[in-house]
C-alpha cells in the first residue's frame, strides 16, 4: 500500500532535476515567446485577428505540452544520493567521497 | 520548475503576460491602418407636432421627426481589430442663451455595424434594400430566408446608402417646445469597437493615418408646429433589431 502510495506521490508532483529545470525555463519563455509573435505577425500580415487567437492558443497548449509533464528527457541528469551514514561499514563507503560546504571540507 | 505544480504556475504566470503583450500590440497596429471615411448627410423633413411622442409619455408635448438621407462610405474603418462600429445621427440646437447654457444633442437614429468576422447577433442592423433592386429579391426568396447584412448588396461593410430614412427616436426639448429654433445641425457619430484595444469616437481632424470625417453634417432650423394636418403614416419611426430583445411581450 506504501509503495502504492509513493508511486502516486512520485507521479503527482513529476520532479525532474536540476538540468531539466534550466532547459524547462528556457523552454517555456522560448516557446511562448515564438508564439506570441507569430501570432501576432501573420494576424496583422493576413488582417485576421482569429488567426491571433488561434496561433497564441496553440502555441500555449503545445508549450504546456511540453512543459508541464515530467518528461524522461528532463530526468537524464539526476544527482545521486550519498550512502547513509549508519549504512554498514560506519560510513566506510564515504570515503574517497570529498564533501564541501562554503568552501570547507566536511569529509 | 522543479515539480509539475509549479510549472504549471510558471508556464501559465508567462502565457499571461504573452497574452497582455499581443493585445497590447493590436491596440497599436491600428494606428497603422489609414482612414479616410466620408458622408453625406441631407435633411430630408422635419416636422414638429403636438402629441404624446411614446406610449408612456404622460404629457402631450411638441416632439420633431426628422427624416435623412445618407451616403457614407466608412469602409476604411474597419481594420482587422474592428468588432463593430456603433453608428448614430444626433441633432443638435442651441439653447435660450448660448453663453451660459451648452447646446442640446440628441440621437434620431443609430445602427450596429459588425464587422464581417463578428458572430452574428439578433440587435445588429440590417440595410433595407435600395427600391429598385426589391423585385429582383422576392422572386429569390422562395427558397431560403436571406440574412440581412448591414450593408447594401454587394458592398462591403461601413457603406450605408439611406433614401429619405425615418428616423428611430423622435425628439423633444426638456421645455416641451421645439418648434421654430433655429440654427440646428444633424451630425453623423460613430464609435468604433475593436475586438482589442480602446474605442474610438468620430474623429473630424486629421490624425497621421487616421484623416477626419469629410462631411457628415446638415444645418437645418425646426419648423413652427403643426396641427392634425399631418397623418400619423408620416410621423412613423424604424424600428431596430433590438426591438427582439427581452421576452416577447
């Protein structure tokens, strides 16, 4: 039932990582950005303001598309965890591992 | 960005100001599209008599009705940001004392222009027919009903050609007298509203693109009143679409 409910969780909030947030952004302005003005230039070039409408709302539609759900393309890219400390071992695994915080060395 | 929730948020938060942006723009353009409109507008009659000018009139008081004719060629005002234009001839006469008092305008007739791309609407003006082209049409009109266009057959629309049309609103003084004033003016209104942006009134100066209104005004004096020589056909006004509105009585 947890684990039901976990993958329901991890579905509902459709986190991605870091990098798939730097390119969602600009992915986002990009899109809606190109759309707008294209909407609004073949409108005023055909004088057809229903052609506006429709260009501008496509163009959000496609960049909600494309934005919104946690795409596999924005999760190629995920930091992975440390061990846990108390893992077996007394933290054996961390070695090697050099973590810095503001410049000072944790471990 | 890091969950759906927010971007969701985000990508909708950017829409709005895309949104904002466009139309801001199409309010702009249209000082690009040049205007040039044009009108001609005669008095036809006017006559003034005593009566009870509406049915919940509680006073009999002089009221005028005043007939035109009107050739106007307002094509240029409709660019692609024109929803409709909001047509509408108003007479105007000075008062008792010009110094102090400003002049009374009121509206005789008025018509909705849409635009081709506006949806249809039952309130929306219907041309009548010029005369000559009446007989033509009844033979067609066997099959389907046509839907009347605010403009004549074949024109496109802004082109209003009115013959010796009645008016919509008769008109009175807050006095109750309006026979012999002198010095009146029927002058051609519009509004023009766009699908974006801000309205327009009629414009008599040249502003870049947009050239005034050439003609469009009439002088005329009211006549002194008339008594029961006048028939009641005479003194008949139009009726607009908007007659439909509300429940049938």
């Amino acid at each position: 039932m947890d684990a039901l409910l976990d993958e329901a969780r991890t579905i509902w909030e459709g986190e991605i990582d870091f990098k798939g947030q730097r390119l969602v952004e600009f992915l986002t302005y990009t899109l809606l950005t190109i759309s707008g003005l294209l909407a609004f230039l073949v409108g005023f070039s055909t004088q057809d303001i229903y052609r506006t409408l429709y260009i501008g709302l496509a163009g959000t539609a496609l960049t909600f598309l494309i934005c919104v759900p946690p795409w596999p393309f924005y999760n190629w890219n995920p930091l992975p965890w440390l061990p846990a400390k108390t893992m077996k071992g007394g933290g054996a695994q961390l070695q090697g591992i050099s973590i810095e915080v503001d410049g000072r060395k944790i471990s | 960005m890091h969950n759906t929730l927010t971007r969701v948020q985000n990508v909708f938060g950017f829409f709005t100001s895309v949104a904002f942006a466009a139309a801001a723009a199409i309010a702009i353009s249209v000082l690009l599209s040049p205007q040039a409109p044009t009108a001609s507008l005669e008095l036809r009659s006017v006559q003034v008599v005593k009566g009870r000018p509406h049915y919940y009139s509680t006073k009999r008081e002089e009221y005028a009705h005043i007939k035109f004719d009107l050739d106007a060629d307002l094509t240029t005002l409709f660019n692609w940001n024109t929803k409709q234009i909001f047509l509408y001839i108003t007479a105007s006469y000075p008062s008792s004392d010009p110094s102090t008092i400003p002049p009374s305008e009121a509206v005789i007739w008025d018509a909705i222009i849409p635009s081709n791309y506006a949806p249809w609407h039952q309130n929306t003006y219907i041309h009548p027919t010029p005369k000559a082209t009446t007989k033509v049409k009844k033979t067609a009109k066997k099959g389907k009903k046509e839907i009347g266009k605010a403009y004549p057959a074949g024109a496109q629309p802004g082109i209003i050609k009115l013959d010796g049309q009645k008016p919509k609103y008769q008109i009175t003084d807050v006095s109750s007298k309006i026979a012999d004033r002198s010095n009146a003016t029927l002058t051609l209104h519009w509004n023009i509203q766009p699908w974006v942006g801000a309205l327009v009134w009629t414009n008599t100066k040249t502003v870049g693109r947009w050239q005034g209104l050439q003609g469009g005004e009439a002088k005329f004096n009211f006549p002194p009143l008339k008594g029961t020589e006048v028939k009641k056909d005479e003194l008949k006004t139009e009726t607009g679409g908007e007659r439909n509105r509300g429940s049938p009585a």
